[in-house]
C-alpha cells in the first residue's frame, strides 16, 4: 500500500469520526442507521494501525456501550486487541465472537462450513452471514494472529464452552414451551458470560 492510499483511508476514518461526533452534537445522541460506526475498525487493519484501531475501539465502547456489534465487527475487535497485545482481552472477544456466529472461525481458517441444527439469534448468527468474512488464515500479515487463534480455539476451556453452547443452542431450536426456552436461555446466558 502506498503513502498515499494509507492517507486517504486515513482521511476516511478522520471523515466517519467527524460525522458521528457532529451528528452527537447536533441531535444530543447518535443515529448511526447507516453503520459508519462499524466501519473503521477494517480500515485501521487495512493500514496496520493497530494501536488507532484499539483508541476508536475504546471511544465506541464508550459511545456506543449498549451495541452489542455485528460478527464481523467482533472479529475485527479481537484482531485489533491481539495485535495490540491485549492478550486477556482478546480471550474474551474470541468468546464473543463465536458466540456471536460460530461459524466465522471456520470461515477464517478456510475450513468447509456445515450448518448445525441450532436455535441461531439473528440472521448475524446463521452460516451465509460468516460467509462474507473479509479475513483469511492465508493473509500473511495475520500469521501470528492466526497461530494464536489456532491455539486457542483448541485449548481445553474453549472446547468445553463451545460443546456446552452448541448442546444448549440444539436442545433450544425445538422447544416451544415457554418456561423451558427461558431456563435455556438463562444457560445460553451463563455460559457466554462465564469467565472460567
């Protein structure tokens, strides 16, 4: 990439920024349907910007506490906190994302996907959305990202979350009964947010 296209996306981002903040002040809040917020973080990874990827991370956290983001947006999230060395962190996000769509460490790693018969969320959740995942394993300037996620997505903890979520999400897709889809929900909710 030149010096000149690393500026016009930097420029780019300055722009989106600009235009949230205005529109803060101009309406008192943010309303973003157009999803400008989501839109930089792919723009600090194109450039390598990590470190400027992790500070407008910390502003839409701070912005935007209530968005839960999108898969995708997720995955450039754990990206950025890896890169940045936030290694706990990216711990964490990689939990999010995959509980997020569960099929998107597949799609990273180029292995075929196979849907599974599953309660799925949203329409982010299902197997054609993590197809359209802008990142790869055979990009060479995430080779360290990709060994480190490797490692992790094998590692004891997060098999056993993954196995425990799937089983959960399968006994849900055919429940009807109110009272059981809520004790699943209430299981779905504790696994996502266990720590250990």
């Amino acid at each position: 990439m030149t010096p000149r296209q690393i500026e016009r996306i930097k420029s780019k981002i300055r722009s989106i920024r600009a235009t949230l903040v205005a529109e803060k002040r101009k309406y008192g809040g943010f309303d973003d349907s157009r999803g400008l917020r989501y839109m930089p973080p792919e723009l600090f990874i194109r450039i390598q910007d990590y470190k400027g990827g992790l500070t407008y991370l910390k502003w839409f956290e701070k912005n935007f506490n209530d968005d839960v983001g999108m898969p995708h947006f997720l995955f450039e999230w754990l990206i950025i906190l890896f890169k940045t060395n936030n290694l706990k962190q990216a711990e964490e996000k990689a939990y999010q994302v995959y509980f997020s769509n569960t099929y998107l460490f597949d799609k990273y790693f180029g292995r075929k996907i196979v849907p599974i018969e599953k309660w799925e969320f949203s329409n982010w959740a299902i197997p054609e959305f993590a197809a359209h995942l802008n990142y790869s394993s055979d990009q060479k300037e995430l080779s360290d990202f990709t060994d480190w996620l490797k490692t992790f997505e094998s590692s004891e903890p997060f098999l056993r979350r993954k196995h425990n979520f799937i089983m959960t999400s399968k006994k849900l897709k055919n429940v009807s009964d109110i009272e059981t889809r809520r004790q699943l929900l209430a299981e779905l909710s504790q696994i996502e947010s266990d720590l250990n």
